[in-house]
C-alpha cells in the first residue's frame, strides 16, 4: 500500500511510524514531513495547506488511503477533496472540522444539546467586549473564535489583563481574522485530562488519557506553547471519570455532530476539565493532539491502519481495540527562547534507540548527511515503560544523550502525574 500523510511535526512522525508498523505498506509520502522523518518517509515539499496541489499528488501517485493530521487544511477542507478525487482519507470533512476551526460554534453546539461545559459570552464589537470585561469576574478566559497556532486562548487574571487579551485579539488582529469574533469564558478550576478518540460518527473508542504541560517553564510557569511535554495515562482520569465522560461528554458530541448534519469521521480530541461540578469540556479538537499523540500512538496494540481504515468505511463497532498495560512519557527538547524568539541551523545528535524508545523529529532539516535544527520545538524523547516513574526517568535519560546547540527542556515533565499517584520525589 503507498500511503499519504498531510503534515511535518513530532506528531506526524509518531503517526508514520506507527503507520509503518502494518507489513502491507510499501511506502509512505510526508508532504511537507521534515528532515527527521527522512528514515521513516518520504518528504515531499507541499505545504500541508496546498489543497489543490496535495490532491493532484494523491492522484498522480495512486495513494491507497492518506491521513490529513493538522487543523489547518482540515478546516479548509482537505478531506472533502480527496475523497472527492477517489482517495480514502482519515480526517474528519470541512463541515465537521468546524468543532475546532470556530471556538463559537463549538460552545453554541455544547448549549444546544447540553454537553457540560464553561458558561461563556461571545463578542462580535470590541466596545461590547470591554465593557463586558470590566464588570467581569476575574480569571477570566479569552480565546479568539478562530485556529491561531494553539496560542488564541488568554487566561486574565485582571480586568486590565481581560481588556488587553480583546484589543490584541479584535483591534490588533494579533491572530488575523481568528480574532474578528472571541469568546469570554468563565475559569475553571481541576485537574486536566486530554482524551483523544477514535470516531466513525456512530461508534466512539476513547484512547488513553493523557496530560499535556503548556507553559515553557517548569512549575507551569512562563508562556504558553505548542506544548512542552506528556505522559499517559493520566492518573486523574479515572474509570468512574470515564464512564462520566462517554455518557455526559464523548457520545453526546458525536450525536450532536450528526443531528447537525456534520458526521464527525476522524480523530477527535476532547480537552477537559475535571472540575468540582465535574468533567467539562474545554475545548474539542479535529485532530490528533501535539505532542499528545507522541504517547498514546505508542500505547496503541492494534495494528493503526487497521483503525483508520476502519473509521474511514464506517466500521469501527467491528474492531476490538487494546492498549498496553503501560505508560509513556514524552519530554519535548526545543529551541532556547521558543515560544518567542530562538536561533535555529544547529546540528543533531541523536543516540541509537531500543524498542521501548521513540525520538520524533517536530522541526528539523536536512544539509547533506547533516540533521539541523529547523523550529521552535525540535524533537520529543519518548519511552514507554511498565510504570509512570520508570517511564519518565526513562524519557529524561534518552533526552539526556540528544545533543544540539542551544537546546532546553522543562524538568518536570511528570511530576504532577506522579504527585497524583503519591510518587513525587
């Protein structure tokens, strides 16, 4: 089978070597992909928003069955083309990716059908939206209505913070058009959980839980990023929490996504908030998550493909799903200065790994023979193991032997996880 993946982070390049996984497979196109994933695929230069030119490429070259991974070009529609073009494709259509593409549709839809989630104005007139702010109860959260790189979302501690997250977003246009409309939230407070799933719009199988560490800085501390780190599973999600979140949460969506004639086929992410009214929704994504997917695709022991191709054809009731009874822990190595400004073009070193070892390569290119760094976050050092805590040791450890110029990490990826379970050091 010659497969297609759209995309060129750590999260692709988790996707490809699962993917890679199933003995059908002779070859699979990275388009853009990146230079770390040069041993796994093969990278071809088309921006993963080229609509037109990665259908014409998908033809040309037969693909069997493609993966559309980032919320850009599903928003814009790429699943519908090539399905148009003939091509089997794993990636919700345009009018489902909307979940992620506006913020004000997704929290109109929880109201609509009374799926849990914060209570929340939206603000279409900058005068309406400060005034709103400045009587408001403070945190509050502001998040532009639009995709904006996972950075459109403001938690304000003070009104002055509040007005200024509105005027960066409506008047500054900071995010572009994403910040045209914008959603004021109320605070939530918990622990959160990311659930990842797979969905065939009437079938809906959980992966394992994970938590993500946002902020740059250890103690959750600095700005927010793409993201810095993961483990799974988490250990706040319990399986009482769970049973909670299908019934109250997960199916609820997918029923609410078809009664509005917008089938949800694809991997569809569940960012919650377990709070002390409990679970609610923070946000839904149309894809999977980065770098959530760096450890939970390595948790997976079905065969990936099989899944995809099983949610593409509407059959996923028909597959027996299983995990490992493992953990994963993933530590991001970035750029010294990401999320703001940061030097790149240093050479990698990466050290020979075993088969509970994974190094992803987020942004990087190629010179020659010569792996250099190509992007804010660089690559993700992950390892699976029996427990949480041999996972994350473990992770540092495989981190510790990766050598580039001006390379940083938190060092406490985990530790919040393993606080959770009584374990912390």
């Amino acid at each position: 089978m010659k497969l297609m993946v759209v995309g060129g982070g750590g999260r692709e390049h988790a996707i490809i070597k699962k993917l890679r996984e199933n003995p059908a497979v002779e070859v699979i196109y990275a388009l853009p992909g990146n230079g770390g994933m040069a041993n796994d695929a093969v990278c071809v230069p088309i921006k993963a928003t080229d609509l037109p030119a990665i259908r014409d490429f998908a033809v040309e070259h037969r693909i069997d069955f493609a993966v559309v991974a980032p919320d850009d070009p599903l928003v814009l529609g790429c699943a519908d083309l090539l399905e148009e073009a003939g091509i089997p494709v794993f990636g919700p259509k345009k009018n489902a990716a909307v979940i992620e593409g506006s913020k004000v549709f997704a929290k109109e839809l929880m109201r609509k059908y009374g799926i849990p989630t914060a209570e929340y104005q939206v603000f279409t007139r900058l005068d309406a939206a400060l005034d709103y702010v400045r009587t408001a109860p403070m945190p509050a959260v502001v998040k532009a209505d639009g995709l904006a790189l996972g950075k459109g979302v403001i938690i304000a501690q003070t009104c002055e913070e509040a007005e200024a997250a509105v005027r960066s977003m409506m008047e500054d246009k900071v995010f572009g058009e994403s910040g045209s409309r914008v959603v004021i939230e109320e605070f939530l407070t918990g622990p959160e959980v990311s659930v990842l799933s797979f969905t065939d719009g009437e079938t809906l199988v959980p992966m394992v839980s994970s938590m993500d560490h946002k902020r740059a800085l250890d103690g959750d501390k600095g700005p927010n990023t793409g993201g810095m780190g993961t483990v799974a599973p988490n250990p706040y999600y319990t399986d009482e929490i769970a049973r909670v979140c299908m019934d109250t949460i997960f199916l609820p969506t997918i029923r609410a996504m078809k009664a509005e004639g917008r089938e949800f086929r694809g991997c569809l992410y569940f960012g919650l908030m377990l709070t002390p009214k409990g679970p609610k929704v923070i946000e839904y994504n149309c894809r999977f998550g980065d770098p959530e997917t760096q450890v939970v695709l390595p948790l997976l022991d079905t065969d990936l493909l099989t899944v995809m191709q099983a949610v593409q054809a509407g059959r996923l009731r028909e597959l027996d799903i299983r995990w490992k009874k493992a953990s994963a822990c993933c530590v991001v190595l970035a750029s010294a200065g990401y999320p703001k400004k940061y030097q790149t073009g240093y050479p990698i070193t990466l050290p020979p790994t075993g088969e509970n070892d994974k190094i992803y390569i987020a942004g990087a290119k190629l010179d020659g023979e010569t792996l250099l760094t190509g992007g804010g976050r660089v690559l993700g050092a992950v390892s699976v193991r029996k427990t949480l805590r041999q996972a994350v040791d473990a992770a540092y450890d495989l981190a510790s032997h990766i050598h580039f110029e001006n390379a940083c990490c938190r060092r406490d990826i985990g530790q919040r996880a393993l606080a959770a379970l009584g374990e912390e050091r």
